[in-house]
C-alpha cells in the first residue's frame, strides 16, 4: 500500500540525538505517531494494515526532516520494507536501527540517515556516503547502475540485515588504511544476496569526508571517525536500506513491495 508522500499529519515532538555530538532540533506539535509498544506488538504480526499504520506514523514523525530526497517515495519504501520484514522475521530484527541511503542524491550531498524506528527519532544524519564505483562514470556522482554480481564494484539496492564487525582494510591513493567493518546480509532476493559473498560491508573511508565522498568497491562507506562510533551501534540486528529511483529494482524488489 502506497501513501501520499506529503501527508497531513502534524509532526510529532521529539529530540534527535546525534551520533556524533550536536543536538538536532526536530519540529514538535500533536503526536500523531506509533508508539513503542505499538511497534512491537504490529510487527510481531505480518498484517499488511499493521505494517501500512506504521509506515504512515512513520512518515508522519520524519517528514520535512529528511530532504532533499530524490524521489516522492524514498522513505516510504526504506519504512514500509523494515515494517514488513521485522513482522515477518521479528527474531533476525534486534535493533530498531535503520540506516538509509538516498543514492539518487550526488556523492557531494549529505545522503546518509540513521533511524530509531521505534522511537522515530534521527539517530545521525545527514552525512556522506560512498557508492560503487561500477554505479557511475566519468566525472557522474549520482549513481546510476546497480548490480549484485560478484566483481561488478557496484551498490546493491535493497534491504540488508547487520551482522557482526570486524577490522576492515583496503586502499585508498595506493595506501593501505585500516577501519571498522560491518558485515551486511542483503535479503532482497536478486538484488542484494550476493552481498555477503561479495564483501559488500558499512565500514569507514578516508576517501569519504563531511563535503564528499569517493568510490567504494560497493560499499556505503562512511567517514572512518562516524564509523568507529556508529558501526558497533548498527551490528548484530540492525537493518540497511539502499535506495535509489530505479524503476526495475522498485517494481520488483520483495519488501518495498510487500505491503
């Protein structure tokens, strides 16, 4: 079920609570929302209502918050999927962490969001995020390819649960540098499974700085100071949504579609 991408709903009071440091102020009137125990008793059931209220109060608690964004529908997919697919595996969902990427944004924009859906407050956000270097070419920074092929170097959309992190390395400029790594497990079938076997991980980058971000071999690398203190918040149940508006993949992907 799809809603208007601006809806009436007033926005609900709330402070976010930066990662990072700074306080964000976010816009307050009547609650309007879901609450916790609302959220915990709806996903614990696979009902396509429970999930389309949660998505709506959602979207009611962030609208106007998170912009730009690329196309109408963005978050309302990120939201609907994580709904759908706690109901319907509320065991592999440990966390109410999502961490959402608008790859339809430039490389040089703050694209990068970290939600707590169960209290609908921005954990940290925006920030840079890398894509695939496969996904663009030439001087492009807005990703435009996508894939979930083994050595194609390109982002894989869709929703990813979080596994464990470990210590990362790779090369940037010829130079070897160490970060966090997170281990992602795409559960869009045909669109992002293969990412485990891929090596397609949430890590840090000295490549991604607060204005820009680089190429990654797949990756949505993050600057490696946000890594260090968000990665470990994200792992062991979390969820990842990797957006962008390609029409293939939102026709077809199994949880922007399952409600």
């Amino acid at each position: 079920m799809k809603f208007p991408y601006r809806l009436q709903n007033a926005l609900i009071g709330a402070t976010a609570a930066l990662a990072l440091g700074s306080p964000m102020l976010l816009a307050s009137s009547p609650a309007t929302t879901a609450t916790t125990a609302d959220v915990r008793t709806a996903t614990a059931d696979p009902n396509p209502t429970a999930v389309a209220k949660l998505t709506k109060s959602a979207l009611a608690a962030f609208d106007g918050l998170v912009r730009p964004l690329s196309h109408p529908s963005a978050l309302e997919d990120a939201f609907s999927s994580y709904f759908a697919y706690k109901a319907a595996h509320p065991n592999e969902v440990k966390k109410p962490l999502l961490y959402f990427v608008d790859y339809g944004l430039p490389s040089t924009q703050a694209r990068g969001y970290v939600f707590d859906m169960n209290s609908l407050k921005i954990v940290d956000g925006p920030f840079t995020v890398a894509h695939g270097k496969g996904s663009s070419s030439g001087n492009s920074t807005v990703p435009t390819r996508f894939s979930n092929t083994s050595s194609s170097n390109m982002t894989s959309l869709g929703l990813y649960v979080t596994k464990g992190t470990y210590a990362f390395s790779g090369h940037s400029a010829g130079k070897l540098y160490r970060s966090i790594g997170l281990r992602l497990d795409g559960v869009s079938n045909g669109f992002n499974d293969n990412a485990l076997r891929r090596g397609v991980v949430a890590h840090g980058a000295p490549y991604v700085t607060p204005t820009k971000a680089g190429r990654s071999q797949g990756c949505p690398a993050m600057e490696p100071a946000r890594a260090e203190k968000l990665l470990p918040q994200l792992a062991n149940g979390a969820m990842v949504f990797l957006f962008a508006p390609d029409a293939n993949w939102m026709k077809n992907d199994p949880w922007v579609n399952a409600a």
